[in-house]
C-alpha cells in the first residue's frame, strides 16, 4: 500500500511539473543561467533525480534497498515524502510564470506571497524533504551519498540565488530576508 501510494505521489509531481512548466507559458524558456558552473549545476540537479528516481525505482520493484526498512519507517518516509511534495508544489504554484531552472534572463518580480511568505527558499525546502524521505525509504550507502551531495549542491545554488536577488532587487530583497528566514 505504502510503496502504491509513494509511485502515485510522484506520477502527480510529474504532471504538475509537466503543466506548470511549459502548457500555456506566455514568458520565457523554463530554463534559465545557471548559478553557479554548469557542471556543478547540473551534476547538483542530476544527484536529486537520480536520489528520488531510485526511491520510485524501490516502490516499484523492490530492488534498491540493502537492508531492511520497518513499516514505521516507511510511514515516516511517506509523511515527508507528502510533506515534501506539498510545499514544491505550492511554492512552485505561488511562482506562476516565474518558474525556472536557474535565473532568469529577463525582467521578473520579487516572489513574496504564498508558500515564500514562510520560506525564502520553498522550493529547495520541498526537495530537501523529498530527499530525506527517499533516504529513509531506501536505506542504500549510494542513495545517502548522492541525496547529500545533491543537497549540499543545492544549498550553493541558494547562496548564489540570493546574491543575484540581492543585486536584482536591492533592499526589497534585504528587507525580505530579514523577516522570513531561507528554509524555515
């Protein structure tokens, strides 16, 4: 039941993300500059599919695991898991047209409404969760590893981020950053 219920979280992040990121876009590609090297960018991007592919790959088949994982672990992986996925999609439902894999290249506004009321980084947030979870559901050395380089990867790409909306938008970015805190 648990591993059903993992696969059917996923198939809806994978519609979601289908449609919020291409069917009736009216701005720019999806796809923007990266912030940090490209290589590390996207080896940072690679290790978080790759992280929660296997986790989709164990619900699957049943393949992935070295050791056993108890029946409470695998409801605390599906509660992050819900978690986790929650707070993507709303945080990726509160950019609207301003979604994108790295920054963007034209004009674009300072998100903070939403799921960016409570987090400057909801996004980031939400993968995090998901990864924790597949690292709980799976219970692999290279799942661990990955997850965290994936992770880490990640937390550059925020710094980054939040140098280029500090120069993008000056105090109102500074102000922000002050009342809502990066993760939670």
């Amino acid at each position: 039941m648990i591993e059903l219920l993992v696969l059917a979280i996923y198939a809806i992040i994978v519609v979601f993300l289908v449609v919020a990121g291409g069917v009736g876009r009216k701005t720019e590609s999806v796809v923007g500059k990266p912030p940090l090297p490209s290589v590390l960018f996207y080896v940072g991007k690679g290790c978080v599919v790759l992280a929660l592919a296997f986790q989709v790959v164990e619900a699957g088949f049943g393949v992935v695991r070295q050791i056993p994982v108890s029946y409470g672990a695998e409801l605390l992986s599906l509660f992050v898991l819900c978690l986790g996925a929650l707070i993507l999609v709303w945080s990726l439902s509160s950019l609207g047209d301003s979604l994108r894999v790295g920054l963007p290249g034209g004009k674009t506004s300072l998100k903070v409404k939403g799921a960016y009321r409570f987090s400057r980084h909801p996004v980031y947030l939400g993968i995090f969760l998901m990864l924790l979870s597949s690292i709980i559901y799976i219970a692999n050395v290279f799942v661990l590893i990955i997850a965290v380089c994936g992770a880490v990867i990640h937390h550059f790409i925020v710094l980054s981020e939040e140098r280029f909306l500090r120069k993008r938008f000056g105090m109102a970015y500074i102000e922000y950053s002050k009342k809502v805190r990066r993760y939670i």
